[in-house]
C-alpha cells in the first residue's frame, strides 16, 4: 500500500505479509482475504501524518531560504570587500606612476611623529609645515632621506603599507 500527501510532494510504502502454514493456507484464504479487504487507514492519523509533512516542508523552505540570503550576503560582502582591495592596489599604483611622471618622492620622518616630507625637482617640502628647502642636495635626483632639521635618515614610503599608513588618508 502507498500513502501520499495531497501535494504529492511525501510518499509513504507500506508492506503487510500474510503468512500461514501451507496445509491451511486454502481454507485461511478466505478469511484472510476479507480481512486484508477490511483494513482501512485511519483518517486522523493520515490527516496528521500529512500536517506535519506540511510543517516540516515549510520549516526546511524557512531554513532553504535563510540560507540562500546568508549565502548571497556572504557573496556580496567577499566581492565588496575584493573590489575595494582591487581599488586600494589600483590607487597606491596610480600613487606611484603620478610620483615617478611628477619627480617626487614622499619620505617619512619617525622623529617628528610620521611627518611626510615630500621631494620634487627643486627641493624638499615639509607636508605637515610647509617648510621648503631648495637645491641640489634636495631636490628629487640627489636626495638620499637626511631630515633637514634633525639628525636622520628618513625612510623612502616604497612600500604599500606604509602609504597606506601615512599618505593615502590624506
């Protein structure tokens, strides 16, 4: 016997055996016969069993669904978050082709605090303050990072981290 729901979406398949010793089988036939004809399914159980297929069906739509959006925000946040790695790369390269068109170069000076010093074809800026030093020994070709106002050697922003660090918000 089969049992199935209205929507055709749960199959149930039950087996019954009859069995009896094969001397007496023919005269239980007829006995048997009428009351393998005589069973019928409760219809409250079925009704039931069919509610709760229903309940569980919809309860596995509600996890399908709240799974399909977790996915989709997972999706779009990991692609959000590659397009803003791509445009961060993109702007440190564009950061570093301006510079080398320009003849700059930024350096970073630890004791003033991470101040930006910036040198082009004429000199070497102070970011911060504005102060500007002129000449062959600060301008872009011959400048070797020697802070013009303290005793040291200033680190070249050659690095992604580091302009990222000290240029890039700015």
């Amino acid at each position: 016997m089969s049992i199935g729901t209205p929507s055709g979406l749960n199959w149930s398949f039950r087996h019954l055996t009859v069995t009896a010793p094969a001397s007496q089988f023919n005269a239980w036939a007829g006995t048997l016969g009428t009351m393998m004809g005589s069973y019928k399914i409760n219809e409250r159980w079925a009704q039931a069993y069919v509610a709760q297929g229903q309940q569980r069906l919809r309860e596995m739509q509600k996890q399908t669904s709240a799974m399909v959006a977790r996915n989709a925000q997972e999706i779009r946040q990991t692609m959000q978050a590659a397009y803003d790695e791509r445009q961060k790369s993109m702007d440190y390269i564009d950061y570093q082709r301006t510079n080398y068109i320009r003849g700059q170069q930024d350096w970073i000076s630890s004791m003033e605090g991470g101040t930006v010093y910036r040198t082009d074809n004429w000199g070497t800026k102070n970011t911060t303050t504005g102060e500007y030093r002129e000449g062959k020994a600060y301008d872009y070709y011959h400048y070797q990072g020697n802070n013009p106002k303290y005793n040291e050697q200033m680190q070249a922003v050659d690095s992604r981290a580091l302009w990222e660090r000290h240029i890039q918000g700015r």
